[in-house]
C-alpha cells in the first residue's frame, strides 16, 4: 500500500509570512495524520519559517531546486545540504518550467537528484511530455527517455511526478484515462530500472492543473499515488480539498 502523498509547489510565489501561514494550517489539520503525506514547497526565501512551523509535525517543506554539486562557485544556485540544515526533507528536481527556461536537461536534472540523495533529501523528479510529443504520439517514448536516469538514483528517497507539459498551469488537465497509462507505464518502465518491488513502492504522482474538483477521479486510479500541485496550492482551503481527496483521509482536526 503507497501512501499518498500530495506536494504544493508554490513555484515563485509568496514570501515567508505567507508561508508560515499556509504551513501552520497544514500542520493543524494534517500535521497529525500518518495516512497522509503533505509536502510544502515554497521559494527559498520562505523555507526557513516554513520549515521552522513544520518541525515536529507530519507536514515536510521541500525546495523546488538543488544544485548538482555539494558546493562551490556556482552564483545563484542552493546546495543540497543547506537544504537539510534547514530542517527540509524532500525537493522538487527536474520542473518542466526548468526545463523550458533554465536548460534543465536529463543529464542536470540527474546530478541534482543524485546530489539531493547524497545530502540525505528525499527527491520528487519531475517529467512529462509537450504537447507537441502528445500529438505526435510519443508520450511513452518521452517518458521512457526521460526516465532512464532514475536508474542512478535511489529508490528509497524518490517520488516520480508526472507531468505533461500541456496541462501544466493551462487548466487543461490530462484525463484520469491519460494519467492512469502514464503512470502504470512508469511503473513498469521503473520496474525494470530499479527492480519491481521498487516500482511496487514508488509513489507516482500526478500534476498539471489539479483542482478541488478533478483531484478526487485523478487520485482515484490506481497507479496515482498523489499529486504536485501548482497554482492550487497557494490557497489553504483549496489545497486541503485537494489533500482530502487522497484515498483513506481521515481528518483529525479541522
Ligand atoms: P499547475 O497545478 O498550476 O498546473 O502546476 C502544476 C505544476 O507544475 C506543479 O509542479
């Protein structure tokens, strides 16, 4: 049984105070419950108060970048391990808008995970095809290109998010149809790689304009085991909807 998890990825939006206030309300109404796992991803700035409400709790906070690298002259870039000085957990490697803007590739989108993995942070690698890939009918072998890197990385602190470049922050949402063969074929393309008891384990999660209202039939195929969320996430009431619809949620307290 892979426990959901459900990730806001805050993109570059909002300041530390916003932050801390987003994450105090996720440690209340889901900072004790086990069957979940809620992971807030806000921009650097904001990690610190982020982090420093979501000690103790069930609520993780990530980064959404990790340089390739443990340190040195790279102006601009975060290493892994001052992400775990800060108390974090997970980070988001491998963004398709890293990918469109800042020439991630496979190649650095690996490094980065492997660098994640070494300083000890759990990674939520990201990929997905364009719309263009779609058309032409090749989102599988995307997907199978894209994935061959995972094969370096260590199955035990790694989420896999897919995530197809045309529903991402568009309001077009791949259909419970399109995300359940995506991610049954990841499955069985990570099995290969890292072993099926592995891929077995391994939360697959889905993202591009996740709502309240299609989290419930997404989160409900079988080979979806949570979501990244983008624009959704910035509201608590919004992304604790989308935090519910994960099968099996209990609510301890509201
Ligand atoms: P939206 O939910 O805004 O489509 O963004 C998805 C995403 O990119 C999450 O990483």
């Amino acid at each position: 049984m892979r426990r959901p998890l459900v990730a806001a990825n805050w993109k570059m939006h909002g300041g530390p105070d916003a932050a801390a206030k987003f994450v105090e309300v996720m440690v209340a109404r889901f900072g004790d419950d086990p069957s979940r796992e809620v992971v807030v991803c806000p921009p650097f700035t904001a990690l610190p108060a982020a982090a420093m409400i979501a000690s103790g709790s069930a609520i993780a906070v990530g980064g959404q970048n990790c340089h390739w690298e443990d340190k040195g002259a790279f102006t601009g870039e975060v290493a892994a391990s001052m992400l775990v000085e800060l108390g974090l957990r997970w980070v988001i490697v491998g963004h398709s808008e890293r990918r469109q803007y800042f020439g991630e590739t496979d190649a650095t989108a690996a490094g980065r995970a492997r660098a994640a993995q070494r300083a000890g942070l759990s990674v939520i690698y990201c990929l997905g095809e364009t719309l263009e890939k779609r058309e032409a009918g090749e989102t599988l072998a995307v997907l199978e290109r894209q994935s061959a890197v995972l094969a370096g990385l260590d199955a035990g602190g790694l989420a896999v998010a897919y995530e197809p470049v045309w529903a991402i922050g568009t309001g077009r949402t791949a259909t419970a149809a399109q995300a359940e063969e995506a991610h049954a074929f990841l499955r069985g393309r990570i099995g290969g790689l890292l072993g099926t008891d592995a891929a077995a384990a391994l939360r697959i999660l889905y993202g591009g304009s996740v709502k309240a209202d299609n989290a419930a039939e997404l989160l409900g195929q079988e080979d979806v085991d949570g979501a990244l969320v983008g624009g959704a996430s910035l509201d608590a009431e919004t992304f604790s909807a989308i935090i519910r619809c994960a099968p099996g949620f209990t609510a301890r307290r509201e």
